[in-house]
C-alpha cells in the first residue's frame, strides 16, 4: 500500500484519500459536553417524568362477558382523566386467549383513595364489567424498582467496559466505557429534557441503546486495533481516519436499516411502543456519532498501551497528536 513507502506523498488512484476526521475531534468534543450539560442541567432542575411503574398507582383487575378492545379501553380511560395508563390482557388460562379479562393500572390522584379510584375506572368502562380484584403499588416498591432499574443499566455498562478491556487493551476498554455511558447518559437525558414518559420499558430501550452503541464502537475498535498491526509507519490519528473510513459505509447502512424498523414501530406501534421506539431511534443516532467522534478520538488522551505500537512510535505520535 502506498502508506507503507516512505516518503509518499501522494496517493494512489486505487486507494482514496481517508477522510479527516480526527481534524474535526474538538468539534466532536464540543457537541459532546454540549449533550452532557443539558442532560445533567434538566435532570437536576425537571428530573424525569416517572411512568406508573416507578411511581405507583391503584392496579384494577376486570373481566367481562366478550373480549376487552384495548384501544378503546385506553381511550374511556383517558376521558376519564387518567392521562396514564398502563392497560394489558391477563396471562394464562383462558383469559389470555378470549381477552375478557383486562389489568388496568391508573395513577392514585391526590386525595383520592383506591375505593373512589376504582369507582371511576368501572364507569369509565360502563356496564357488563365486573371487578375482580384491586390493589394498590406503595411508592416504595416502585422507588426499589427505579433503583434496581438503574443498577442494571450501570452494571450493563460496565461489564461492556470490561469485555472491552480483556478483548482488547486498557485503552480501548476505557473509550468503550466512556462511550457506553456517554450514550445511555444521553438517552436519559431526552427525556428529561422531553418529559416523555419513563418506565420500565423505557428501560429495557436504554439498556438496547448501550448494547447497539457497543457494536458499532468495537467494530470502529477492531478495524483500528487490525491497522495499528498492518501500518506501522502510519500515526495514531491517520490509522483512525483511515479506520472509521473504512467502516463508516457499514455503519451508516446497518444504522438506516435499523432505523427504519424502529421508525415504523415509532409511528405505527401506538402509544405502548412510542417511548420505546423512541429511545432506539434517538439511541441510533447518538451511538452512531459516538462511535466516530467520542469513541475513537478518545484513543489520543486514554492512558493504555496502543497494540502494535512498539516499532512504529504510535505512542509518540499520539502524544505529540494531543497536545
């Protein structure tokens, strides 16, 4: 190849020029610490609007003679000024298969109680609907779950952080680390800054966002380790562009298809699948930029040794590249 021959200057006509994109980090960086301070700015000041999951409610089991429309439970529901709702067939036995019983979960409105809750849900529905049990979510419960939510996406991030490190070096798992959590951290942060429901499926989104974000980082990663071993007269900062060049095609197509199942579920899937979708969709996006202005620029400033660099002086030229 012609970067293996010293002094060239030009290149060839079968091998394009990479394009700069370890010249455009800092604006990489800038928008970075943009994302970062609005999301820690909204959730300091509005936090998150907690979905019936993480705030508790009064949960209604009812049952009639022909099966429940889920869409049109959902909206007397709404009219009946319950803005939220979580609203699912009971599973198992013959429920599950006729749809004539029904799980309706509401948020418990200030001064009211379960009784005058549950009296408000049955006339909303009219009648043929009988109950047939209701009970009550404590706060406390539901503030354990946010909790046990939030360690598992912490958790999650950290044992890809370690993956990382033991696949490949100390440098690499620290930009895998940082960039996982520059993604989930950013995803939150939407809806904070959104005030779009957050809930446990909300959740399970995020924790997707922090497995898509690391494929791409360690493909982006695995090229980059393989061109550190095949051009070692080449420095840090080109081998990146050359690498993420090399990938980006991949990348870009494999996001868009994504995108596009996850767009449809956004605008087709109903109100149930908005806030997940939702997050996917912004979670595309955001691991895909990370990927090539987070994750790789990063390699330049981490401590770690960079594979393949003994010879070739790459550690110098990372140095030299950073300051």
């Amino acid at each position: 190849m012609w970067w293996d021959k010293p002094g060239a200057t030009k290149v060839q006509a079968k091998e394009p020029e990479p394009f700069p994109f370890m010249k455009l980090r800092f604006i990489g960086f800038l928008v970075t610490a943009l994302i970062t301070v609005a999301t820690t700015v909204s959730l300091m000041t509005q936090g998150l609007n907690m979905g019936l999951d993480f705030t508790g409610g009064v949960q209604v089991e009812v049952a009639q003679a022909t099966p429940f429309d889920v869409d049109q439970v959902r909206s007397e529901i709404a009219k009946a000024g319950f803005s939220e709702s979580n609203i699912t067939p009971v599973r198992g036995g013959d429920a599950a298969e006729d749809g004539t019983t029904m799980l309706i979960r509401v948020p418990l409105e200030e001064g009211a109680n379960i009784e005058e809750t549950t009296r408000k849900v049955t006339d909303a529905l009219g009648d043929g609907v009988t109950i047939r049990e209701t009970s009550s979510v404590s706060g406390k419960v539901s503030e354990e779950l946010f909790q046990s939510g939030v360690i598992a996406a912490l958790l999650a991030v950290a044992g890809i952080g370690l993956y990382v490190w033991f696949r490949f070096e100390s440098k690499f798992g620290w930009g895998a680390f940082l960039t996982t959590f520059h993604d989930v951290y950013a995803c939150v942060g939407m809806f904070s800054i959104t005030q779009m429901t957050f809930d446990l499926t909300i959740v399970a989104g995020v924790l997707t966002v922090a497995g898509y974000s690391i494929n791409d980082t360690v493909v982006v990663y695995d090229r980059i380790r393989e061109m550190l071993k095949k051009y070692k007269k080449l420095s840090l900062p080109r081998i990146i562009d050359i690498s993420i060049t090399a990938t980006l095609s991949r990348t870009l197509i494999t996001s868009l298809a994504t995108m596009l199942a996850a767009g449809t579920m956004m605008f087709l899937g109903g109100p149930v699948l908005f806030g997940f979708a939702a997050s996917i969709v912004f979670g595309i996006v955001i691991g895909t930029y990370s990927s090539i202005f987070v994750a790789a620029p990063l390699l330049l400033y981490l401590p770690g040794r960079i594979p393949g660099s003994k010879l070739a002086g790459v550690e110098r030229d990372a140095a030299e590249a950073a300051s």
